[in-house]
C-alpha cells in the first residue's frame, strides 16, 4: 500500500482519527488490518508531536494497544490478537454511528437558541410518600418527644435539689422513747428499720445521740449494738 500524504487534522480522539485511517485507505472496519494501519497511525501521533500539538494520553494509550495486538497477531496461536481485533472494531462501528446520528441532529435541529419562552410550571406541593403504619406511629412518637423537650420541666423535677423533707429532732427523740417504752431493749439498727427519707434517718441519729447525752438510754455492744431505756427514760433532775 502506498504511503498517503495529508495535512494534519483535529481529531476529537484516537477513535476520530482511526476512522479517518480508515477510510482514506479504504479498509474494512469489519476485518482491520493492524499492520497496515499501526504504522501510519504511529506516524501521525509523531507529526502532531513534531508541530507541539496537544496529545492526550488517549492517543499514546490506543498506540500502545496497536502495538499490542499487532504483536500478538505474529504469534502461531493469535487467537488473543483476532478477540482484540473484534472488540477494536466493536468501538469503532459504535463511535461511527454515534458520529453520524450526531451530524444528522445538527442539521435538522439548531441548540443554539430555545423557540419557545419556558412556561412557569406551578409544583404540585402535595404530599404522596406512603408509609406502613409502624413508621407514621414511630414518626408520632418522635415529633411528641421533641415537642416534650420544649416545655419546661415538672416541679417534680425539683423536689430533691430545691426542697426536702424537714424532720425535727424532738420528734424522733419521741419516738424513739415510744419504742423502747413497748420494749425496754431493742437493737439500735432496728430504729432505722423502713426508714428511707435521709432527713429523717439523719434526725433520729441525732435523738438517740442526745438521749445518750441526757442519760435516758443507754448503748450497749460493739458489733450489734443494743439501746436500752434508763429509768424509764425520765431525765435526772426532772
């Protein structure tokens, strides 16, 4: 085949310029011949390399790809080389037709102005997602929890850091003195028996220490210790 001689052209990419490989040597895009076509697609990426032009890594890719199967073609068993062939001319029927639908719609259609003024198009603002009942019940439930959140706290809340339960002394000196008058001698942890309000197991700690004080009761033992109850627990001298 003699060599063909053309000015250098803008290719859109290696598949634009295989087409024009192509079809200036009339060959068979069904059935390519890669060596006939390898050399001069070489010596065109050379050319545009010569003349600066800008070569995308796309081009020096499908050179090596050339090289490839035109390198396995040479093999005894190229059957590789025939699969590669196909799939290259597979790409190339594909970018054709892309090509000339693309040429067929610049004539009959212009995209560079729009006939028609756009028409303000209302949006349709309801709602149509359609959900199980679980997720409506699980959405109720969370938008009610934030709504919660929002409201001021119960004075429930409260109740043990701003107000506690005010329990005199006098008091659980009296009813200390009560139990031990039922019996005489009782065990000094059983005073404190369903006792759960700290005020007032903190004001029966302190009756049984000022009956200690005033000799009314007396405490006994160390590791269970006992109260027992002092003449009665009247106070000397009343």
């Amino acid at each position: 085949m003699d060599k063909i001689c053309y000015k250098l052209e803008t290719f859109e990419g290696p598949l634009d310029l295989l087409l024009t490989l192509i079809a200036k040597n009339k060959l068979d895009i069904f059935d390519i011949q890669i060596t006939e076509l390898v050399n001069q697609y070489l010596e065109q990426v050379q050319a545009m390399q010569e003349q600066e032009m800008d070569v995308s890594s796309e081009f020096l890719e499908m050179a090596a790809r050339l090289i490839y199967i035109k390198t396995v073609s040479l093999l005894p068993k190229h059957e590789e080389a025939e699969q590669l062939k196909r799939e290259l001319s597979g790409q190339l029927i594909e970018y054709r037709d892309c090509k000339r639908v693309a040429a067929m719609l610049g004539e009959r259609f212009s995209f560079d102005s729009y006939p028609r003024e756009p028409e303000k198009i209302e949006p349709d603002r309801r709602y149509r997602g359609h959900h199980t009942p679980q997720e409506l019940y699980a959405a109720y439930l969370s938008a009610a929890g934030r709504g919660k959140r929002f409201l001021p706290p119960p004075q429930e809340a409260f109740t043990a850091i701003v107000s506690h339960r005010i329990v005199s002394v006098s008091s659980r000196i009296i009813f200390v003195l009560r139990r031990l008058r039922q019996r005489s001698v009782q065990s000094y942890t059983a005073l404190f028996d369903g006792i759960l309000d700290h005020s007032e197991r903190v004001a029966t700690f302190l009756a049984i220490l000022e009956l200690i004080k005033g000799k009314r009761v007396h405490l006994n033992g160390e590791q269970n210790p006992e109260i027992k109850l002092i003449n009665g627990g009247v106070r000397h001298g009343d």
